[in-house]
C-alpha cells in the first residue's frame, strides 16, 4: 500500500467507501489494472486500518463539538489539552523510532527525525501561541474586573458587555 501514488491511494480509498468497505477481490483486480499487485487480504488490513482511523477522527470531532457546546473556551484551554496530547504521541513515536534505529536504514531515519523535529517545532510554536493567547484573556477579564469594581458596577448585562467589548475589543 505503501507504494502507491497518493492519487490513486485517494481513489481506492474512495472505492472502499463506495463498495461498504468491502470487495476486495474487484478492487485487487482494478489495482492489478494499474500495475500493483496487492491481494484482498491486504487491501482488507489497509481498510480495517483506514476505517479505525476514521472512527477515531469521527469520535474526536463529535467530542469536541460536545466539549465547545458544553463548555465554551474564551482562552483557549481546549487547545491547550490537544496540544499537550499531540506533544505526548510525537514524543512516543519519536522513541519507538529511535528505538528502532538498529533495523533501519540511516537516511530514512534521518528523513523520519526530521519530520518529527518539524511537527513537534510546530506544535510546540502552536503552544507558546496558546498560552500568549489565554493570558491576554486573562488580563483583559482582570483588566475588565478591576474597572467595574472601580466603578461600583455589578455582574449584570451591561457589565457582561463591557466585557465583551473588553475581551473582543468591539
């Protein structure tokens, strides 16, 4: 599977979605059309492994969305929790593959270390951005706090659009 150019992965892919995640043996056939030789038994531990992932991504998202709905994030901090876990798997995945540097070829651990140092710059520049991001909500609550304290101002609906306007700035 691997060995397959990304348009035609896409397309197979497409087709497993088409026939129910099924008939691998037409699809072994269509594959052999295209010059791969991959068997049903193969393209079937491929889509196992593509339909686990999508129901992962699926569960993910609907948890999310249920997470946004139920507890909104002015600062944030949602972000924050992901990142932490996206850090924790590169650094997993970064271990198992240094790990296994004693089976692999030196240029592809080189280009996989690469690739990981990258994503896990990435996500941690994404987490500097958080944090920069959920402090500035903060001091513009306490910020917002300490004037309508000043100003013998209650927790009513004019104060909560103060601080809106104080958090959003408009």
């Amino acid at each position: 599977m691997d060995t397959l150019p990304a348009a035609l992965k896409a397309e197979l892919e497409r087709l497993l979605a088409d026939r129910a995640h099924g008939g691998y043996e037409a699809l072994a056939a269509w594959l052999a059309g295209q010059g791969y030789q991959i068997g049903k038994s193969s393209l079937h531990r491929y889509d196992t492994r593509v339909q686990a992932v999508m129901s992962r991504i699926k569960a993910s998202t609907e948890a999310a969305r249920l997470l946004a709905q139920a507890a909104p994030d002015e600062a944030d901090e949602h972000s924050a929790a992901v990142l932490r876990i996206v850090q924790s798997a590169l650094f997993d995945a970064l271990t198992r593959v240094s790990e296994a540097s004693e089976e692999a070829d030196p240029a592809e651990q080189v280009k996989v270390l690469s690739q990981a140092a990258r994503a896990i710059s990435e996500a941690s520049r994404a987490s500097i951005g958080q944090k920069k991001w959920a402090d500035e909500v903060r001091a513009r609550i306490e910020e917002v706090e300490r004037v309508a304290q000043k100003s013998g101002k209650r927790l009513d609906a004019a104060t909560l659009e103060e601080i809106k306007r104080g958090l959003y700035g408009g």
